[in-house]
C-alpha cells in the first residue's frame, strides 16, 4: 500500500484479470528525499514555506508525510520497502522497454486535465508513421480504454480499485498482456492525481505532466512533488485562455521555480495549437529511444 493514504488495498483489475499478489524480494531499498529545487522552494517562496504560524503541516518528519496511528520512523520503513521493491522492478520494466526500443511516457495530472482527449488526438496525428500502444489507469470502468480503441490504437486498461497510483508491477503485468511492438510509443496514462504517481517510477523514459489552463496556476506550488519528477509540462486546453483567468506565464514561472530544467509546452487538443511541437518532442524521444541499442525481437 502507499505509505501516505493507505491505497491498493482494493481488487486491482489488468485487462479484466485480478493482479495477484505475490512476495518479491528488493534488490535495492531506497527512501525519498525531496531534491535540491523542493528543499530551496520551501525556504524561499512563502506560498510552501513551513515556518508559518497560521497553519498545520505535517510534512516536518522524516518521512514528510503523517499516518494515524504510524511513527515518522515505522513510516520511512514502510516506505522505503514499498519504493525499494518498486524501483528494481521499474528497472526491469525500463530494460525491456530499452532493449525492444519502445519509447515509453507516464502521462500525469489531476483528474480532468484532457488526458484521454490529448492521448486520442496525438494517435491520430502519429497513424500511419509511429505505432502506439496505451496503458490506461483508473480506479474503476473502461471508459477512457474504450476511446482509445476506438481510434484503432491497442489499449489495456487497469483499474487499481482503491489505488491512486499504477506501480511498476502493474506495468510489468501490463507489458505481458499487451506486447507493444519493437520501436514503438507506448502511452501511460497514470490515475489522476497529483501526489502518490510522482514517487512511483514505472520504468518509463519520461513523466510528462499535464496542467489544464481550466485549473490554478498555483498548481506547481501546491504539488511540487510530481513537477520536480516531470521532464515535460504540457499547458493543455489553451483554447479556452480567452475565457478563463488564467496567468499562462506565472504558471510557468511557479513551474520553472520547483524545477528549472521542465520544459513547457502550450497546447489544446481542440485547436491544434501547440502539438506540433509535442509531436516533435515525441519523435525525437522515439529517435534517440531506437538509436541507443539494437532492438531485440519479441521471443513468445
């Protein structure tokens, strides 16, 4: 389960099949910490910053997180444990990816970024030159697989239940069932939320994060965590800036201030504006991605 919020004690459903659980023994246990950038936000930019008089915080311990019940120590335990196990089967999931030349992106924002919209429309802008694969996570139904299919790209669903994040293990299981081919885009499109999905790395080249214009600007300040993990942002549902009051540049600015190396790209699924640059984007990862191995054939 997730140190923080108690999640996956649900059934886990991957392409309609239960997940069952079986003992893995860690090669390595590793524990966060927050990076360089977050420890600098907190000690410049009173937005996050903890010495406040006027609020409760309880991100102060070791474990920078609290659980009723659980001591900061019995919680860094757990949690090291938990990131420990998942980190070497990400890497087992990031070797296979590597060495059949998939170049593989965890797609993450809060529920109702666009998504599934902009995951629909890259497919049909990619059809005929890039094959794709998806991945879909949500707590329950199929809905969003069921769009994906519909543009003829393959789509495997899993749905975590109680869980408000994939892990590596589900991607691991996930690989199996769906095979995507050598050379080819594989597509994550990780449970929405903001929190737990930054600290679970599923193997894949990138995180790409996603905030929708129809959300604050403030969003980098408030969950740091996932956009100090993304290498991209994607500033989606531009087309509705002549409706909103939305301050593209200060969104990006608290962005750049959390991690100043995150890229940024403005765009709308709806107009088009913007995802040529993301297509480029993908295909120089998909270049680079072919180009740093031989690719290895499937073996049934």
């Amino acid at each position: 389960m997730c140190s923080v919020c108690g999640c996956a004690n649900g059934e886990t459903l991957i392409g309609g099949m239960k997940r069952v659980l079986k003992p893995r023994s860690a090669a390595t246990t590793v524990g966060w910490k927050p990076t360089p950038a977050l420890q600098q936000l907190a000690r410049t930019t009173p937005d996050v910053a903890s010495a406040h008089a006027h609020h409760l915080h309880y991100g102060h311990g070791p474990a920078h997180a609290h659980a009723p019940g659980l001591s900061q120590g019995q919680m860094v335990r757990i949690e090291r444990d938990i990131l420990g196990k998942n980190d070497a089967l990400a890497q087992a999931n990031r070797r296979r990816l590597a060495e059949r030349g998939i170049f593989a992106l965890n797609l993450v924002s809060s529920p109702g970024s666009g998504k599934t919209t902009l995951l629909v429309e890259t497919i049909r802008r990619l059809a005929g030159s890039v094959a794709v694969s998806v991945i879909e996570g949500d707590q329950q139904t199929e809905f969003d697989a069921e769009r994906i299919r519909a543009t003829g790209a393959p789509a495997l669903q899993i749905n975590t239940g109680k869980g408000c994040h994939l892990d590596a293990d589900m991607i691991g299981r996930a690989l199996d069932r769906l095979d995507p081919p050598a050379g080819s885009l594989l597509l994550i499109e990780n449970v929405g939320n903001l929190v737990c999905p930054a600290a679970f790395d599923l193997g894949e080249a990138h995180k790409v994060v996603i905030l929708s214009i129809t959300e604050g600007e403030d969003k980098p300040l408030k969950y740091p965590d996932m956009f100090a993990a993304a290498d991209l942002m994607l500033l989606s549902k531009v087309d509705l800036a002549p409706y909103l009051d939305f301050d593209i540049a200060r969104a990006i600015g608290y962005a750049q201030r959390v991690k100043p190396s995150l890229q940024t790209i403005i765009c709308s699924a709806k107009s088009g504006e913007g995802f040529e640059a993301w297509l480029d984007w993908i295909r120089a990862g998909l270049a680079a991605t072919r180009a740093s191995g031989t690719l290895v054939a499937h073996q049934p």
